[in-house]
C-alpha cells in the first residue's frame, strides 16, 4: 500500500510529465491558428510557413511525451492515465495538426499557381477548358460580420469581391471562408445548412434575405444621424472628428443606398414616426414590394384609412327628446322637513314652538324656514 507522501510524490511526477504533453498541444494549436489567419493576410504566410516547417516535429514530440505518461502509469499504480479529459485532448490536437497541414498546403497551392505554358503567349484563363490560375488573396482584411444591419454593406462587397467571385476558389472552400467571417446572429442564420459544395449559393440567398434589405439600411442610418448628441462645451478636435464619423458617416452612407428620391424618403420616414402604432404596422403591410415608401403614398393611406374609420365607426350617441324635455324632480325646502314623526304630534310642534319663542338671539335664516313648515294634521288621541 502506497502511503500518503509517496501518492503525493507520484502525483508530481505524473503531473511533470503531464505538462510536456500539454506545451506540444499548445504548439500545434498555436500553428493552426496561425494557419488559418494566413489563409486571408498575406503577411502571416511567410510566418506561417516557417512554424509549419517544425509542425512534424511538435507532433513527434506530443507523441514521445504522450508515451511516457503512459509508462508512467503503469509502473505507478497510483497515476492515473489517460483519463477522459486527456484523451480529449489528443483527440483535438491531432485534429488541430491536420487542419494545420491542410492549411500549409492550401496556402503553397496558393503562392505557385500553374506557370504558363512556353508554347503559348495566351493566358491559360484564356484558353477554352484551359486551367485557371490560383490567385493570391488580396491583403484587405475582411471584418467578422455579427448581425450589425449597418456593417453589413460593406461586408458584402469585401466577400463578394475577394471570396465569392475569386474563380480559383471552389464553392465549398468559399463556404469555409463565409462560415469564418460569419458570428453571433449572422452565424444562426446559416448554421443549420451543411457545409458541402452544394450549399454554398443557398447559405449566401438566406443572408441576403435577412440583411440585404435597403430600406432597413437607410432606416438604421436615418436613426443614428438622429440620435447623434452633440458634446458639451467648447469644440475639440475629438468631439468634431466624432460628429464626423457620427453624423457625416451616416449621410454618405444614405446617399450610397442610390434611393431615388432620396428627400422624399426622408420626409416620409420622419411623417411615420407621428404614426400609432396600428396605423404605421397597417401601412407597412401595405407597402409590401415597394422598396421604398413615399410621401404621397403614405397621405393617400391615411386618407383611406380616414374614409374607412368614417364609415365603420358608430356615431356619437345623442340623449333622447324626452331625456332631454324632462327635468329632474325637486323638492321644496320644506319637503326635506316633512319626514314622518318628526314633528308630526302635537306635542313635538308646541315643544318646537317654545323653543323658538325662548331663544334670545333668534335665527332668522332657522326662523324663515321652520315658519314655512306645515305640520300635518294627526288628532291626538284620547287621554
């Protein structure tokens, strides 16, 4: 039995062993990514390569410190190796060491193209059925797309003109490019269809549904050239360049939408927005397949709409001839004192009568509307 200090002995020494296989993993993972950047920015490709040059060797020692961790455990009985987690991790490094391969290799196919041919003076892109040179990706970076309805403009032309019409690209590997370029809500657009040769042209039609729309474009412009705060105090350098790239930005990239009438646009978008919100969802249904509403089209609604809530709406209810012709029932002061037993006996009147004959400052207002009482006639009854 193994006592507690040597377990603890035995654990360092797997765990020495342990962090040799770990530093290799790290490598491989850390040319594989440099791999993938160098796929798009020529500037990594020349670092990329020379790290590829060593690729074999980083794997060759993940193996050697993989092995002696397994000899490790067997001549300890206490170490344990591989677990679960470890044998994950061998299974992503040894995918990460052939996604880098691949990468090599794609980019050595990129930076020797075919040569052409001695014969001939023709370009071989020229010549029918001819191969067609592998051309080099141009330095301009692309930016990550994430949904942002106004980046996606200038996205779209970058990977068209740089992936999606580069003829020497297949249609999967253009999908592996959308794919990397694409995260957050613009991934969950595509990321149901498969990657496969197949798809790619489905995948590009499901983004342009959802973002390629100008009016929602012009929208999002509009509303950001309207929300600009102006900073407070003095101008600065910092506070016009933010007006500029703030309001200035938003006015190039409107005119950039080529919209027709432009200033018609912008009238009715600002007319819509003193809109409810039943009205504004109503003539938005009805402006399904026009690109762009405009002025005239929104007052020739709300005209109908007039018309139409003219006719449907019930009419003001009027009270009645003879709500109105009759009057409501009134009482005489003297009815509010002619409750039953209140002074109905003739006992009750002549106490009345002397309280009123005792008093030293009489009320004549009491005065006034008690002489105007008239008391019913009860007989007394009989002693």
């Amino acid at each position: 039995m193994t006592s507690p200090g040597g377990s603890h002995v035995t654990l360092r020494g797997l765990m020495k062993v342990k962090a040799g296989i770990d530093i290799a993993a790290r490598e491989i993972q850390f040319v594989r990514t440099k791999g993938l950047s160098a796929l798009t920015i020529e500037s990594d490709r020349m670092v990329f390569r020379g790290m590829a040059s060593c690729l074999d060797a980083i794997m060759d020692k993940f193996h050697r410190k993989w092995s002696e961790a397994v000899e490790y455990a067997e001549t300890h009985s206490d170490a344990i190796f591989p677990t679960s987690e470890d044998n994950k991790l061998f299974e992503d490094t040894k995918l990460q060491y052939y996604e880098a391969k691949g990468y090599e290799i794609h980019i050595l196919s990129m930076q020797n193209p075919p040569q052409r041919s001695s014969l001939s003076f023709l370009d071989a892109s020229q010549i029918p059925g001819g191969p067609r040179p592998r051309a080099i990706l141009p330095k301009i970076p692309i930016k990550t797309f994430s949904g942002d309805i106004s980046q996606w403009p200038s996205f779209k032309q970058l990977f068209t003109s740089l992936i999606k019409n580069e003829l020497s690209l297949s249609p999967v590997e253009r999908f592996h490019y959308l794919v990397g370029y694409l995260q957050g809500p613009a991934f969950d657009v595509i990321k149901h269809i498969p990657v496969a040769e197949e798809n790619f042209e489905q995948a590009w039609e499901a983004l342009l549904r959802v973002y390629d729309d100008k009016r929602k474009i012009a929208s999002n412009h509009l509303e950001h050239l309207l929300s600009f705060k102006p900073a407070s105090g003095k101008p600065t350098y910092a506070s016009l360049q933010s007006y500029l790239s703030g309001v200035m930005e938003s006015i190039t990239s409107l005119k950039n939408l080529g919209i027709p009438n432009l200033s018609n646009y912008l009238l009715c978008e600002l007319a819509l927005r003193g809109l409810d919100h039943v009205t504004r969802e109503a003539f938005e249904i009805e402006q399904i397949g026009e690109e762009f509403p405009s002025c005239e089209a929104l007052e020739e609604f709300i005209q109908g709409r007039c018309h139409v809530l003219r006719l449907t709406q019930d009419p003001v209810s009027k009270p009645s001839t003879s709500d109105a012709n009759s009057k409501p029932e009134s009482k005489s002061p003297s009815a509010a004192f002619r409750s039953p037993n209140k002074f109905g006996s003739s006992s009750n009147r002549k106490s009345h009568q002397a309280l009123l004959a005792h008093s030293s400052k009489p009320n004549t207002i009491q005065q006034n509307i008690l002489s105007k009482i008239r008391y019913p006639e009860i007989p007394e009854s009989p002693d």
